[in-house]
C-alpha cells in the first residue's frame, strides 16, 4: 500500500477503511457515503466508477450492481486531513439511495424530530426484487 501513491497518502482507519463522499458532478449534489478500503479505490479509478466496500457484507460492492444506479466516477478528490475521500459522480439513473430516493439524506431536523423530505422514487422491491 505505501508503495502505490494512490493509496500511499490516504489515512485508513484500523479497519483498514476510508469514508467516501459521493457527490453530484455537475450539481454538488451531496449523494451518499460509503466506506472504501485499498482495494475498492484501485478498482474505481481501474473501472471508472464507484466500488465501494460494504461492511456488513464484508465484501466488495460495485454501487448499482443490483439496481442498475450505477455511479460512474468523474473526478476523485482528498481531503486536508487524508483521511476522506470525496467521489464526483454521475449518478446513472437517478437513484443513490437504497430506499430508492435520490440521495441517502432525505431526513431533516425540525428542531424536535427527523422529518422526510424528499419522495421515494423507486421502491426497494423494484430496485432490487426484495424488501429493503
């Protein structure tokens, strides 16, 4: 890993893992994030789209693999501290989230509980022929 300057600057946790951020391209929109390890990092920029690593599969997870949301990346970035990756993506078919709604930050504070802001735009069942 320290021999591979794509991996060499980034500062993995214990786990072996580093957050990322995924981030409309041409909006800014915040997506989503997802954890990566050395190897999920290589992958997207080999492959041109995000690979993340899914810890409760223990496993690699190719985002939109299942529901076809595929993220193809179009800029990688890191932060001051190394130790968070920032993914510009364009986010293929609209969908980020796994409950099927644009982006995983669809709840709002309103100073006394969450609210949900934004609509389902495909059901789990759809995406993914299971319940979420």
């Amino acid at each position: 890993m320290a021999d591979n300057p794509l991996t060499a600057a980034v500062h993995w946790t214990e786990q072996g893992l580093v957050p990322a951020i995924a981030q409309d391209w041409q909006t800014g929109e915040v997506l989503m994030m997802a954890w990566m390890n050395p190897e999920s990092l290589a992958l997207s920029v080999a492959e041109g789209r995000a690979v993340y690593w899914s810890r409760s599969r223990q496993a690699l997870w190719r985002k939109g693999e299942s529901s076809g949301n595929v993220q193809l990346l179009k800029e990688l970035r890191l932060d001051c501290d190394g130790d968070t990756l920032l993914l510009k993506v364009e986010q293929v078919g609209d969908i980020a989230c796994h409950t099927g709604r644009r982006h995983c930050f669809y709840q709002r504070w309103n100073s006394a509980t969450w609210q949900v802001t934004d609509k389902v735009l495909k059901s789990p069942e759809e995406l993914y022929g299971q319940p979420e």
